[in-house]
C-alpha cells in the first residue's frame, strides 16, 4: 500500500511538528539547567564571602548582587516578552 503525495506531505508535517516540539523542550531544559548553575554560582559566592569574616561585608554583599543583576535582568525581559 503507497501513500499518495497528500499523505506523505501529512506525514512529514506530522514529524516535524514532533521534532520542533522535542528540540523546544530540550531548549527549556537546557535554560532552567544554565539559570540553576547561575543561582548556585551566586549562593556559592555568596558563601564564600560570609566564610571570609571580611569586615567590611557590605562590599561582599554588594558584589553578589552585581553578579546577580543579569540573572535577574533577564528574569524580568522574559517575562515582559511573554507579556
């Protein structure tokens, strides 16, 4: 039994839209992956300089949410552009 060239077409439409779906999830994944090490870089930072009993730990404090400002910047952008 051959499938005419409509079926086909059906067929092909049908893999890709799988396809597109599989590669969209793997991309979320990967994100949510990439934003869980960035919150883990932080707290390790931010670990590190409260284990320094640094006396001045405003500076650290400072210099955490420095290296948080993207995440969270970005956090913001997706948001509005979900919007």
């Amino acid at each position: 039994m051959e499938k005419n060239g409509v079926t086909k077409a059906k067929s092909a439409v049908s893999i890709t839209k799988k396809e597109l779906k599989k590669a969209a999830k793997k991309a979320k994944k990967a994100a949510k992956k990439a934003e869980k090490r960035e919150r883990k870089d932080i707290k390790a930072a931010y670990t590190k300089a409260l284990r320094k009993q640094s006396p001045d730990k405003m500076i650290a404090i400072l210099a955490i949410i420095l290296a948080s400002a993207p995440v969270v910047l970005q956090l913001i952008v997706d948001k509005k552009d979900a919007k």
